[in-house]
C-alpha cells in the first residue's frame, strides 16, 4: 500500500524535476524514489491484511511480487544511460511516467476487488502506450504506439464488459465474497460464463498469450529497447499474478470453463511463439515470440496445482526478467555503435563476433540465451522444471509432451544468437560499457546461475 | 565427503584456471594439477571401497526442499568404475592438450575441468534431476568447446549434436516430471517401488523416453547423424572428450535409470534395441571401411561398438552387463588413444586422408608401435582391454538370440579389416610426401601413449580387477529385474 502512495508522489516530484535547469540529477533521484518505495514495501511485511474497504489485500506473496517489480525497474531503468539521445529527450517525462506504470503493477498484484483489478490494468497500460511512442521522431515506434493503443484499449474494453457482467451474475466486486458465491452455486451461470470468458481475454492480451498475441511482434520492435525491456519483464509478472489472483479466488469452481480454454491458450502460445521465433532475423521480434512462448508456459503453470502456482510463477517470472533484461541490456550497448538508416541496427546478426570484441558480454548473452531456453544450471531449467511439476498433476500431461517439443524447437533459436557471437569471422566497433551496465549485468547474470544452483533461495520464502 | 572432493576439485580448477590461467602454461598446470589431485583422491577412496566400506562415495543434502528434491549422490561398483575412467581419462586428456598458441586457454582447460565436473554428477548422482542437471550440464562446456576451437565447420556439427541430444534430454525430462508426479520423490532408489508398480503400457512410454535420450547420447542408429560430424569437426580435447567420456553416459543412464525405472519394458524393448544394435554396428563397421578421414573412420568405429553396448545391457545376464561395463572403459581408453594419435598425425603431416598418408613407421617407429598396441586393443585381440568386453557382450547376445550373435560376431572381422586398414594406410607403404620429416613422439605425447597403451594391456591381462567391482551391481541389478 504505501508504496503506491510513495510512487504516485515521487512520480509527480519527478516531473517537476523535469523543470529544474540542473537535468542530471533526474535519473539518480528517479533510482533514489524507486529504492524508497523499495523499503516501504517492506512495512507490511508479516503483516496481512486488507486497505481502503477490501480494496487491496496485503500479504508476504504480494510484497514479494511488489518487491520483484520495483527491482526490475531498477535494473531496466540504470540501462538507461545517456540522456541525450533522441528517445530521452525528456527524461523526467518518461521516468515520471515508468513510476506511475509501477502503481498499476502493484496494484494488479494486490487487488481485491475487480475495480482495483481494471484500475491497475489500466494505469499500467496507458503508461505503456506512452512509453512504447516515447521516441517521437521513430515512424516505427509512433506506429507501434497506435497499434498497442488501439487493440489494447479494446482489449481493456472487453475486460471491463466481462467485469459488468461477473457483476451482474454475482452481485459483488469483492474477490472474498465472489468465491464464497461460487461455493455455493448461486450465480447466474450464464453471464457467469461470458463474464469469465471476456475477463480472460482482456487479461491474456496483457501478458500476449496466443491468439491474443498479434501486437507483441510489431511493439516490441518498435518501442526503444529499453522500454521493450520494461514491458517484457513488468507487464508480464503483474499479469499472470493477476491471471492467478483471479483464478484461484474468483474462478475456483469455474474450473470446467476456463480450464479448456487455458489449455487451448497454452497450446497456441507454445505452438505459435516457438514456430514464429524459428524464421525471425530482428532480435527484438524474436524476443518478442520468445515471450510469446513463455507465457504459454507460465499459463502451464496456472493448470496445475494452485498451492505451488504462485511460487511456481514468482520463480519463472524472476528467471525470465533476469534473463530478458541481460538480452536486451546487451542489444542495447551492442546496437549503440551501429546504425541503419538513423537508427540503431537490431538484427540477430549484429551479435557476430562479439567474441573477439567483449568476452564478457558474450557471456552475458549465451548466458541469458541459455536461460531463456531452460539448459541446466541456469535459472530457467528451473523454471521449466516447476511448472511441468505443478501440471503435471492436471489433466494436461499431453500439455507437458508438447511444450517439451516445442522447448527442443526453442533452442534452435535461442542459439542463432550465440551462434553468431562466436563466429569469429565478423568485425565489430570498439564497445564500450560504462560501469553501471557492468554491474546491472554482473547482477542479472550472477543471479541467473545462483538461482540455477540453489532454485530455493526463492521458493523458501513462502 | 569424497564424492564431494571429486566433485569440488574440477569446479574449483575451472575457475581457478578461468580466473588466474591467462597464458596457456599457467592454465595448463592448474587444469593439470586438479586433474591430478582428483585421480589422487579417487584412487584413495576406491581402495576404501574396493576393501569393503560402499558408503565412502555417499552423500545427501536437501537440495530443493520444497520439491523435495536432494543433493543426494551414492555410487555402486558400476559408478565406481566410470568414475575411474573420468578420473584417468581427464588428466591423459589435459596432458594431450599441448597446442601452441591457442586463444583464451584460460577458458579452454576451464571448460574442460567443468566437464570432468559434470561427468562426476552423472555418473553419481542419486536423484532423478540430479541426474538430468548433470546429464544435460554436461553437454554445455563442450558444445562450446567445439564452435570455439574447432574446425570450419564446428559450429554447424556442435549445433546438429546439441540440438539432438536436447531434443532427447526434453523427452527423458517429460518421463521423469511423470516418475515423480507418481511416485512423490526424486530418490532413485526409492523411486523403485513406484517405477515398479506402473502398468506396463506407462512403463513402456517411459522407457521409450528413456531409450530416444541415451541412444542419441551413445549414438544408437538410426540417431546417431549427429555424430561423425560432431567428432570429425571438433578439436581434438573435445572429441576425446565426447568419445571417451560422454558417450558413456549414455549406456550408463540405460543401466542407472531406464532398466530400475521402466523393469517390465526392458524386456519387450531388449530385442528392438538389439536389433538396432546390430543394424548399427554392421553399418557402421562398413561405412569405416570406406573413410578416408582418420577421424572419420575412428568415429563410425566407435558408433559401431557402442551399439555392441547397448544390445550387451539389455540382453538380460550378468555377463551383458559385465561385459557392456568393461567395454564402456575399454573403449573409452582406446577411443581416446586412437584420436589421440590421429591428431598428432595430423599435427605433423597437416592431413587426415589416408590416401595422403603413409610410411610413418620409418620414421617414427615408436609411435607405430604405440598405435599398434591401442589398435589391437580396438580390435578386440586375446589379451588386450577390447577382447573382454567384447567376448561377453558376443556371449550374452549369443544366449539372447543365436542368430543376432552370429551377425554381431561378424563386426569383429569387420572390425579388424577397417582397423588394420587404417594402421597399413598411415604406417606402411610408400611415403606419400618424402620432403616431410616426420618427428617420432616425444616427451609427453609418448608419455600419454605410453600410458594409455599400457592401461590396453593391464586391462586385456588381468581383467578381473575390473569385473570383480562391478560384478556386485550387475547382479542386484538383475536381481530386482528379475523379481518384479
């Protein structure tokens, strides 16, 4: 609770910076509100219990998710060096702006209520569009923008339709009060139905999972790298932690509905992100199926068992942020030497020879790549590993078979990367990496093998 | 406690020779050094266990507590004598590894140690992830072994093999995620009584799971593509590594996890898998005939007798196994020896065709007779390592199915025929460039040779040292075949 208030204040603050004549200060102010909001989550700590009416419910596993999205921002924020290139024209604008992004995360891992729910969805959205337009002077960008607005503006409509109608089969808004409905099977099944029904779709379209998926290619390679990054790892996490919110409270009994549904979601995000990736020569668009593909597999997760599901996503979300933010940290110091027509050149074949210029870079990224497509002793293998064990105990073992299959497609992609960084035919500037980056680095990659070792550093804190 | 010296040792020579190896002789010593310390301690605590305390090699920690998960490793004679071929293997390997001149060798002796710690784990470990943490960790440091210091076309080969053996690893990772659904656990051992009460349709799914992850490691044909390219292209640290050490992980995992986990399949998968054995063992006896690649040719050998190896398992008697054991190490020496030699050939006369080779012996007498003594023992001659093996695999394949026997028996001709085929080719004849001075081996080369040709005829002479270690997890192994 009191860092959405911190936030909201802080964000305001930082754009009043904006005005001030001394600009560096800016950033390392923004980085100072985020770790303070940081530290106020951890008020709450051990100490569950319900804000404004039942609005927000506050417990250990919502702190935890609060305390995974402040830090990525963190982390995808510091990569923001340089502050006169085009896309941060006004930076206090778009650090302001990532702020209040973050009050709608965190309040889309809390709610309580279904208002909450579509207030936090929306706070984080509109931030998002902006953001995914914040280099003006990009035609890419500004359509990327247009798109993500538009289908997503629907989407949210269709949410909010779902919500009415959720409404009007159960007469309440409040999470409590709705399961204990479903208990006793007096809604009204049919609008329960169609409210269920739109609710999904308006929250599947947030974490891209197919068929919902068409947007992800198109923004994620439009919008600058570094708010790529900010979408792929925030967005995600506070939605499948909403997806699960709602599925294990309100839905919970409803299992016959959405169950069949999820099942063919699963199959299409995992068919449909894996096959797309295989023929894509933009880093970012293959980023943007691989993510795709993930979401398929943390909606695996959501199948199974629900007393793991949420360790099981907290887990998988952490890995797959580590990950993605090493992979398009390194795009964006690899990117900056080299332009096309203007603009940073982002093809996979950028990477070649990476070797011979910076072995450590290298070793950020196969270490991400391998990550990403689940090898051993990195955080992803793990990542897999929970979520085929917690469905595995569902009635989708046949789910299990085929995103295994499509885990052996992956690699061929994820390794186009590698590969190219150790062909040692290609030539490559001089790189140079300023030391937050070493560290923003040391931190993902460190943390993506720890985590590959001892996977309970995470889970035991539940 | 030992077991986690032999597992720390290599990890912690890896980063020591990634973190101060900065030129080629500092790595060398440090990857040298730890290679030795852990055959040190190796042999150390297989005394132990040979002289009658089995625990020396367990140990259990919690893992992952909240699946359940252990850190849990326990070793029976069969581990005990993988172990000792990774343990004298690693060091004749690093020893082998004189090249002048190689990039970032820090990184190079890292990998190569990091391998050494993965083997350990796999041929160790005593959960089921464990297994596959390892199982699967093992192929990283060497696929990039390979696209780093490997030929013009490493990365396209290491790609095709990493994708094969993931592609098997993911569907061994489905069947397990299935095992301990089931059974609860993760404890091989107590895992057991579950795998053993599954209907025998499941069981047959799961061993055909199984089975696709180690035929590709071993290779079995038809999976084995991968492979000549994989070792032809690789440099020559990693094909000895790859052939020596790697591929018997797979018959390994036949014998740790696919016989005790899926009992009831083995038999109704046993004449399948033998015939495939078979297929692949004349194939490629044939196809080594034709090779005009040194490497090429070594590598067909070896895809033909590591079917030999997997018929020798699951035929179902002590002898199968027995004899699949020893042959693992046999030919994990001799394989390793033989690309050894390859590549000091290639290192002096720049070429691998055998058509461009010849006449080596004049010049280098102590080198031909070296290679002489490793190719008999590939051969399979009375009192040479291969003889052993290879007899009680032919007898147990014998007893399975007379006819499948006689075929089997057929690759020993075959063997031969391609074997000395090579050794005419390279040693004898007319000298094909008379201007090239060819060096005799000198120095360590001789001293590894020496070694390895020496273990050939220890092995071949006095095989019961062998077989006595292993004979005790053969026959439980059998034993609780039997009784389910």
């Amino acid at each position: 609770m009191y860092p959405i208030i911190s936030l909201s204040i802080t964000g305001l603050l930082t754009l009043f910076l904006g005005f001030a004549d001394n600009k560096k200060l800016v950033f390392p102010l923004s980085i100072l509100f985020l770790l303070l909001a940081l530290g106020l989550s951890f008020v709450d700590w051990n100490a569950p219990g319900y804000y404004f009416n039942g609005m927000l419910a506050v417990n250990n596993e919502s702190i935890a998710f609060w305390a995974i999205v402040i830090v990525t921002a963190i982390l995808v924020l510091s990569l923001s060096e340089g502050f006169d290139r085009i896309e941060f024209s006004q930076p206090a604008e778009y650090l302001a702006i990532a702020q209040f992004s973050l009050v709608g995360a965190i309040m889309m891992v809390s709610y309580n209520n279904l208002i909450m729910l579509f207030l936090g969805i929306e706070i984080l959205s509109v931030a998002m569009y902006v953001l995914t337009g914040a280099d003006k002077r990009n035609l890419r960008g500004n359509e990327a923008a247009i798109k993500y607005f538009l289908m997503g503006a629907f989407a949210t409509g269709i949410l909010l339709f779902g919500i009415a109608m959720f409404y009007g089969a159960t007469g309440s808004f409040n999470l409590d009060s709705v399961s204990d409905l479903m208990q006793e099977g007096s809604a009204d099944a049919l609008f329960l139905w169609i409210g269920c029904t739109f609710m999904l779709i308006g929250m599947l379209f947030k974490v891209s999972a197919a068929p919902f998926h068409l947007w992800t290619p198109d923004v994620y390679e439009g919008a600058p790298t570094i708010f790529t990054a900010f979408m792929s790892t925030i967005v995600k996490t506070a939605g499948f932690v909403a997806l699960f919110k709602i599925l294990s409270s309100a839905f919970n009994g409803l299992g016959e509905v959405w169950a069949i549904m999820f099942a063919v979601v699963v199959l299409l995000s995992l068919v449909i992100g894996n096959l797309g990736a295989l023929s894509q020569s933009s880093f970012k668009r293959l980023m943007a199926y691989s993510s795709i593909s993930h979401a398929g597999f943390m909606l695996l997760a959501l199948l199974g068992d629900h007393n793991n599901a949420l360790s099981t996503i907290l887990f998988y979300s952490l890995a797959y942020t580590l990950a993605t933010i090493s992979a398009f940290g390194v795009l964006l110091v690899v990117s900056k030497e080299r332009t096309e027509n203007g603009r940073a050149y982002e093809k996979i074949d950028l990477f070649r020879g990476l070797i011979k210029e910076n072995g450590f870079l290298t070793a950020v990224l196969t270490i991400s790549m391998l990550s990403l497509s689940g090898i051993p002793l990195t955080a992803g293998f793990w990542g897999k590993f929970f979520v085929f064990s917690n469905a595995s105990g569902s009635d989708f073992f046949w789910l299990i078979i085929v995103a295994v299959l499509m885990s052996a497609v992956a690699i061929y992609y994820y390794f186009k990367p590698i590969k190219e960084a150790f062909d040692r035919s290609g030539e490559l500037s001089t790189i140079k990496i300023n030391s937050i980056f070493k560290i923003i680095f040391g931190i993902t990659t460190l943390g993506t093998i720890v985590l590959g070792i001892f996977p309970d550093l995470i889970r035991s804190i539940f | 406690m030992f077991l986690l010296l032999l597992l720390l040792i290599p990890l912690v020579g890896a980063l020591l020779s990634f973190v101060i190896g900065r030129n080629e002789a500092s790595a060398k010593s440090v990857a040298i050094a730890s290679s030795l310390l852990s055959l040190g301690v190796f042999i150390y605590a297989a005394a132990q266990f040979t002289s009658g305390s089995t625990e020396i090699f367990s140990f259990a920690k919690p893992w992952i507590a909240s699946a359940g998960l252990n850190f849990k490793f326990s070793a029976d004679g069969i581990s005990v004598l993988l172990l000792a071929l990774t343990s004298v293997l690693v060091p004749l390997i690093v020893l082998s590894a004189a090249d002048k001149g190689r990039e970032k060798s820090n990184v190079f002796y890292s990998l190569v140690l990091f391998t050494q710690f993965t083997l350990v784990g796999v041929f160790t470990a005593g959960d089921l992830f464990l297994f596959y943490f390892f199982f699967e960790a093992a192929l990283v440091p060497v696929y990039f072994l390979i696209i780093n210091w490997g030929g013009e076309n490493a990365p396209k080969s290491a790609f095709k093999m990493f994708i094969y053996t993931i592609f098997g690893s993911l569907l061994m990772l489905a069947a397990m995620v299935f095992l301990y659904t089931k059974g609860q656990t993760a404890d091989l051992e107590a895992l057991k009584s579950t795998a053993a009460l599954m209907p025998a349709k499941v069981q047959m799914l799961l061993f055909g799971a199984f089975i696709i992850a180690f035929a590709i490691k071993m290779p079995l044909f038809p999976f084995h593509t991968w492979q000549p390219n994989a070792y032809t292209d690789s440099p020559a640290t990693a094909t000895m590594l790859l052939s020596g050490l790697l591929s018997k992980m797979g018959v390994f995992g036949l014998i740790r996890i696919a016989l005790p986990m899926a009992p009831l399949a083995a038999n109704e998968y046993a004449m399948i898998v033998t015939l495939l054995a078979i297929v692949g063992l004349i194939y490629g006896s044939v196809i080594a005939i034709k090779q005009d690649d040194i490497k090429r040719l070594i590598a067909y050998s070896s895809f033909a007798h590591m079917g030999l190896m997997a018929a020798g398992v699951l035929s179902g008697s002590v002898e199968g196994i027995q004899g699949a054991v020893f042959q693992m190490l046999a030919h994990g020496v001799n394989a390793v020896g033989l690309f050894y030699v390859a590549k000091i050939i290639f290192d002096r006369t720049g070429t691998r065709s055998l058509s461009q080779l010849g006449g080596i012996s004049q010049q280098a007498p102590v080198l031909s007779v070296l290679f002489m003594i490793i190719l008999l023992g590939s051969v399979a001659l009375p009192l040479t390592n291969g003889f052993v093996g290879e007899f009680l695999m032919l007898k147990a394949v014998f007893e399975f199915d007379k006819l499948i026997g006689v075929i089997a028996g057929l690759s020993i001709i075959l063997g031969a025929v391609y074997m000395l085929r090579l050794f005419q080719n390279t040693m004898f004849g007319e000298v094909k460039d008379s201007q090239l001075i060819i060096a005799d081996v000198t120095g360590l080369e001789r001293l590894v040779l020496v070694i390895i040709s020496g273990i050939v005829l220890i092995m071949g002479v006095f095989p019961n040292v062998i077989l006595k270690v292993s004979e005790p997890a053969a026959v439980t192994l059998l034993d609780y075949l039997s009784s389910i």
